[in-house]
C-alpha cells in the first residue's frame, strides 16, 4: 500500500497532523464486506496510485490560535511488506500568515 501523511509544525514547535490517506486494493467478498483470504474474495476494488498520474487530495485542519506560521510537510510512503517503509517523496513547504 501507499500512504499520504500531511503535517503541520508551527512557528511555536506544536506538530499538527492535517491527513492521511491509504491507497491500496480492497478485496470485497459476495456480500460486500472486506475480506483477506483469497478463498473469500470475488471483486477487487482498486483503491490504488496509477504510475505516472497525478492526483488531488484536499484536507482542512485548524491550527493553534495565534499562529503565525507552519512548515507543512508532505510524505509519500510505499510499505510492500509489513516492516518494510520506502519514503518516496516528502517535501516540506513554510506558510506565513497574517
């Protein structure tokens, strides 16, 4: 799977979690329920990243009163196997406000 982590960290230090998204397949048995055995699965719903295709995604926190500034991180991370993490992106951006 593949995990989109947004986070916050303001001028005062305080680190704000924004969102976080999980991309991955979904197996889905008769009834609709998600199911991990492969006996049990009859549809794949692709929840999944396209290579080479961008998308969008939007969150809306609230900060600390009084904050006048954040460094807004953004990281991309690929897990393929249980205790196996890849960063594959991770930019950080700083934020002034008025």
């Amino acid at each position: 799977k593949v995990v989109l982590e947004v986070t916050a960290k303001t001028d005062k230090g305080t680190v704000v979690p924004v969102g976080r998204k999980e991309y991955w397949e979904l197996g889905m048995d008769l009834d609709g329920y998600h199911r991990m055995g492969a006996w049990q699965i009859k549809e794949i719903v692709d929840l999944t990243l396209p290579p080479r295709k961008t998308t969008k995604e939007r969150f809306v926190t609230e900060l600390p009163e009084g904050t006048a500034g954040a460094d807004v991180e953004v990281k991309v991370t690929y897990l393929p196997a249980a205790k196996t993490e890849l960063v594959i992106h991770q930019v950080t951006k700083k934020l002034m406000f008025k």
